[in-house]
C-alpha cells in the first residue's frame, strides 16, 4: 500500500519560527536589486486577461514569504512600466484603496477579467506559473 507523504510546501510553512518571519519581514523592506529584478521578471509574464497573487509572484521569483516585498516594490515602481493590476491579494481581493482600487478594477475588467462580488474569479483567472519558463 502506497503511503502519501506531506507536501514539501506545507512541512516547510509549519517550520517558520515567528523569529524567522520577522528577520524575512524585515529583510523584504530593504530593497534588493537582485530580488526586485526577479519579480519585475515574473510580473510582466503575467499574460493580460490572468492575475497572480502577491505570494504566487513571490514564490515563482524564488522567495517564498516575500509577498510583502512585491507589494514594496509595486508601490515604489514608476507608473507604466509593469502591468501592475494583475496582482492582487490572496482569494482575488484588491488590496489598494479608493481611487487606486476602482483604478486597478477598471483595468483588470478592460483586460476581460470578472469579478465576484470584490474579489477576482481565481478559479478561472488565476495564472499558473510554469517554472520552466520563467
């Protein structure tokens, strides 16, 4: 009988002191030119018409837990130069506020994307990343 193992993901997750969050929070606010290349990267192949989530970005960059680093970089960016609309917060939400927000909305209906109620159809318009590619 074939035993099923945990995923790799989820063991490493559990393992995360709160002391090791902290110094990954901390290190996720100082920029990093390297890091920050890595998720511009990632970001612009986003196709149009599809969403990532802050942590999908991060991961597929290569840093797992700085999902707070991509929203850094997001909000330091020049306007124009990433196709930021398409991240957004885990579940679909929109995480800007206001103007921003409806901005974001606009943006990502023109590209074909439907919400549900506030949040992002993920199961429809969530981007998979395949790692080979990037």
């Amino acid at each position: 009988m074939a035993t099923r193992t945990r995923s790799p993901q989820l063991a490493t997750t559990k393992q995360i002191t709160p002391d090791l969050e902290r110094r990954i929070l901390k290190d996720g606010l100082r920029p990093n030119e390297q890091r920050d290349a890595e998720f511009r990267r990632v970001i612009l192949s986003i196709p149009k018409g599809k969403v990532a989530t802050y942590g999908q970005v991060a991961a597929a960059a290569g840093y797992p837990l700085y999902h707070r680093a991509v929203a850094r970089l997001l909000r330091g960016e020049l306007p124009g130069r990433l196709p930021w609309q398409r991240v957004v917060g885990s579940g679909g939400e929109i995480k800007l506020r206001s103007e921003a927000a409806a901005e974001q909305r606009l943006r990502l209906t023109m590209e074909g994307v439907t919400f549900r109620g506030k949040r992002v159809d993920m199961a429809r318009y969530r981007y998979e990343f395949r790692m080979w590619e990037l």
